[in-house]
C-alpha cells in the first residue's frame, strides 16, 4: 500500500508515527493519541479503497491524508485555527472541492460513465449536494464534541457554524463546476484530470463510456484510458454532426 503511495502522503505518515512515537516516550499520552487516530483516519480511505477494488490516483488520496491531518492534528493540537486565520476556509472549501468530486465521480460510476444516463447538470449538482451534506455532518460532529467532551471545535457557535457551511457551499459549488465541465469535454480550473485520472485506474466501472467519454478522458488525463468502444449513441451523435465514418452496418 505504502509504495502505491506519493512523497507527500508518506511523508506525513512519517510525521505523525514519529510524533506520536517521541509523544509517548515523554509522558504526553493525549497528543500521542490524536497523533495515532490521525494516522489511523488518514490510513483509512486506502484501505477502504483496497478492499472495494478502486483505484484512488495518489495526488487525490494526498488530498484526503493531507485535509484530515490539517484539521485533527494542525488544526487543534497545534491550535492552527486560531493562529491562522484562513486555516478554517482552506480545509472546509478545499474539502468541499474533494467530496463533490468524490459525489460526482459516484453517480458517473453508479452510470458506468455514460455521459448521456441523466443530464450533466443532474450529475454535476449531485456532487454539489453530496459534498453539502457531509459539511453539515461534520458540524453536526463539531457541536456533538463540544457538547459532549467540553471541546471548543465550534469556536464562536452559530456564526462560526454558519461561516463554515457558507465555505462548505462554494467549495462544492466549484466541484460541481469541475464535474460539469468534464461532462463537457473541458477541464475547468485544471481539475478535470483528477475525474479522468480515476477513470484511467478503474475503466471497469465505466464500462459504458463510449467512444467520446473515452477521448475526454484520454485528453485530460494525459494517458491512453483502456476503452471507448462505440455505442449506438456515439454513431447517432456524430451522424448528426456529419461524421458516417466507421458506421455499423445494419
């Protein structure tokens, strides 16, 4: 697992055992173990990944070990929140960003990649609310953790809370706009190569891609995705568009 993995990644593995190793051999148990949950809730979404038989492109799996790392470990052991004043919109909108991805890139699989099952604002707007919903979650975990362990995760209460889905909110938002693009064939704000990078490493989830969610696919991720074969739809489209080339014979 480790060697399917980029520098980054390890990188703050190491970090956290190494801090959580030296934090029990001085006597500070607590951070030794948020040291170690970190680690284990970073380690994971691989293994969850494993066993379900998917594919995650390492720059993406960096994004969650570095998200979960910032927020559990920078974020309250090292009181980053408060040191740093846009360390809260960093890790909710670059974490919005992620799970609307991560919403878009189910619903495309649950339709095998085919680009024409529902129409690309649904797909798009289903990331949008996927990554919503896990927004409101973690505050409702927020308020469970103070209410119950004396914690201060929610800072100045309603306000902060409401700030927090607000980020929350135009983080998906902009997700959704990377699904929508890609839908299209293009790559807005150079993001669309995460979507085609993941369908590059699992092409038997997207087995109904065709010949066009092929070359998008293809083009943004910079590698040859295996694939493509031609639908009835593909021919249709591109007889529309004038192109008989490579038509079936009836």
């Amino acid at each position: 697992m480790l060697r399917e993995q980029n520098l980054v990644t390890r990188t703050i593995w190491a970090l956290l055992l190494i801090d959580a190793t030296f934090s029990i051999i001085e006597g500070r148990y607590s951070l030794a173990f948020i040291a170690l949950v970190t680690l284990a809730l970073s380690m994971a979404p691989s293994y969850v990944a494993r066993w379900a038989g998917v594919h995650v492109p390492p720059g993406f799996m960096a994004a969650v070990v570095a998200f979960v790392a910032g927020t559990l470990f920078l974020g309250e052991v090292f009181d980053f929140y408060n040191r740093f004043w846009w360390w809260d919109i960093a890790m909710h909108g670059g974490s919005a960003i992620g799970f609307s991805l991560l919403g878009f890139i189910l619903v495309f699989m649950m339709f095998q990649g085919d680009l024409y099952a529902a129409p690309h604002w649904a797909i798009a707007f289903f990331g949008f609310c996927f990554a919503v919903t896990i927004g409101a979650a973690w505050e409702v975990f927020e308020f469970t953790m103070d209410q119950t362990f004396g914690m201060n995760m929610q800072k100045s209460g309603l306000v902060d809370t409401m700030w927090d889905l607000i980020v929350d909110m135009s983080g998906a938002f902009i997700g959704s706009l990377v699904g929508y693009a890609y839908l299209k064939g293009r790559s807005f704000g150079g993001m669309g190569h995460v979507i085609a990078e993941f369908i590059r490493r699992n092409p038997r989830y997207f087995a109904r891609t065709g010949m066009k969610g092929h070359e998008i696919a293809t083009r943004l991720s910079g590698r040859k995705v295996p694939g493509g074969n031609a639908g009835p739809l593909d021919y249709a489209l591109r007889a529309a568009e004038g192109d008989t080339s490579d038509r079936p014979e009836s």
